[in-house]
C-alpha cells in the first residue's frame, strides 16, 4: 500500500512512477552525530541531517517535503556516557 501510494505521489508530482528511484536517492540522505564535550554538562549530542545534493533537493521540492535541519534524539537512543550525573 505504502508503495502504490508513493508512486500516485510521485506521478503527481511529475516524477514518473518510479518509486524505488525516488527512495534510492533519497536514501543517501543521511544524519550525523555531534558530540561536543563541555566542562559542566558532560557532553551536548545533536543530531544533524546532511544537505541534499541538487538531485536530491530537487526530488524534496516536487514532492513539497522540508528536510529538518536536525533532529531530536530520543533518550532511549543516548548512550550512558553521554549522560552526566
């Protein structure tokens, strides 16, 4: 269901109806974790997503989605280093 509704997306979009393109492509956008070490907290971890190449952006723009520029981690996801007591 998930695939035939990314391909009538897609078609409407004017993308064709090549659906394992689009997620090929969009695949490759990935999230990078920083850790910056601070004198009084221990660490500060933030999630960032990478920037879509031109393809990509493009893809993005006819598909009307926004990429966050970052994302939030789930304390569940947070190594215990990362925690400061």
């Amino acid at each position: 269901m998930l695939w035939k509704t990314l391909e009538l997306w897609q078609q409407r979009s004017g993308l064709g109806n090549s659906p394992r393109t689009v997620l090929e492509e969009l695949a490759r956008i990935q999230t990078q974790d920083v850790i910056l070490p601070t004198d009084t907290h221990g660490e500060i971890r933030l999630r960032c997503v990478t920037q879509p190449d031109p393809v990509q952006a493009a893809l993005l723009d006819r598909l009307v989605l926004v990429l966050p520029k970052r994302m939030r981690l789930a304390e569940a996801e947070i190594p215990d280093i990362a925690i400061s007591a």
